[in-house]
C-alpha cells in the first residue's frame, strides 16, 4: 500500500555568528513531492532557489541566517515508520564548506545547527560499497563504489588504491562531490592481481592533513 505523501517539519537553531549561512543540503530517504515551505524567525519566505537531483536537496535561502531559528517542510513520502538522512549547510560562495547540522536528541525532529567551524575533523564520512571488489566482467561486484564527505575545507581529496608495501597501483575515478568508483584496474588499464590492497583517502590542506584508510579484497 502506498504511505501518503507528508510534510516532514525540521526546526533548529543557528549560533549567532557573522559568517551564517544562506544554502540547505538534504540526503532524503526519497525525493520530494511537493514545494518546500521555509521560516527564518517568525517570518514566512520563499526559497531562492531549490534543486532536486534523485534524492538530494539544495535550498538557497533569500538571506544569510546568522542567529535566527529556521524551520523547514519538506513533502516526503517515507517508506517506513523511521527515516535517517543526512543535512548540511553551507554557502553560496563557498559551497565546497560545508558543516553537518547535529540532533540536540536522539531521534529529535528539533536539530542544531553549529557555526561553520574552523577546527575539527576534515574528513566526515568515508563509506565504500563493499570490502571486496570480483572485476570479472560478470556485473556483480565489478566496481568498488565510495563516497567521501569532505567539510570545510575546498581542497581536492585525493583517493588512491596501494599495495601492502605502501605503493601506489591505481587511482579512483571521481563520478561528482562525494562520489568515487574503481573498477580493480591499475595505473595502466590492466586487472591488479588478487590480494589486499589500502584504500586511501586523504585531504591536505596549508595547516592539517587529514586521512582515512580501508582495506580492500580484490578477488576472483
């Protein structure tokens, strides 16, 4: 049976601060189904601008929020009781920056929204499609898919494949911002050997460097 489609109501607050914010960013369980409806304080806007691409959501506001409580609808059509999604905000000048928004409490539809800090974690998610990768041509498997979630910094990730000797043997292939895939071939074009090999993601920027690290089965 099909779920109705609902308004789904995000509230929160900002930190006073004077960098703010003035763009939303949605991972949703589904895509939306309707027209997204904003508050900034007490007052009713229109977005500026909202883009839908599957199931992410960009929202430009008309103006920068830098203290106000925001409130957000969102027409979704849930597939399940409980949902999980991921939320950002950012800037229309720097869009690469982007601050995760934080639950006050678990499973909390009120949500905080921290300044767009300048310390912390650069790297804040590194999630791979499996351990194991079979590039044998026969479709399962074949492609080891990644997505990497880089805040506050625009500096370019780099994402490589090593051997347990510590050297490079091939490189990932960047499909958009988040999103990275290896099909098992090395530098060359040619299928690695079968083994265990390091995946590496690592960002560098004038004042840190951050990395992660998976390991990685390639099989057949």
């Amino acid at each position: 049976e099909s779920r109705p489609v609902v308004p789904f109501r995000l509230g929160g607050r900002t930190r006073p601060t004077e960098r703010g914010f003035n763009r939303l960013v949605f991972d949703l369980p589904n895509p939306l189904e309707g027209e997204v409806q904003l508050r900034i304080g007490d007052r009713r806007v229109e977005p500026l601008q909202v883009e839908s691409s599957g199931d992410s959501v960009v929202i430009d506001l008309p103006e920068q929020v830098r203290g106000d409580s925001i409130e957000v609808n969102l027409p979704l059509r849930l597939l399940a009781d409980a949902a999980a999604f991921d939320a950002w905000v950012s800037s229309t000048t720097q869009p690469d920056i982007r601050q995760g928004i934080q639950p006050e409490d678990i499973g909390a539809l009120t949500v905080f929204v921290p300044e767009i800090a300048q310390e912390g974690h650069l790297i804040r998610a590194l999630e791979v499609s499996s351990a194991m990768i079979t590039p044998n041509g026969d479709g399962i498997n074949d492609r080891l898919r990644l997505r990497l979630l880089v805040v506050k910094t625009t500096a370019q990730p780099k994402v490589a494949i090593y051997d347990l000797s510590g050297a490079l043997v091939a490189s990932t292939e960047q499909v958009d911002q988040t999103h990275y895939v290896w099909d098992g071939r090395d530098e060359s074009g040619l299928l690695l050997p079968p083994g265990i090999y390091i995946l590496d993601a690592k960002v560098e920027t004038d004042t840190a460097t951050e990395r992660r690290q998976r390991i990685i089965h390639v099989v057949y």
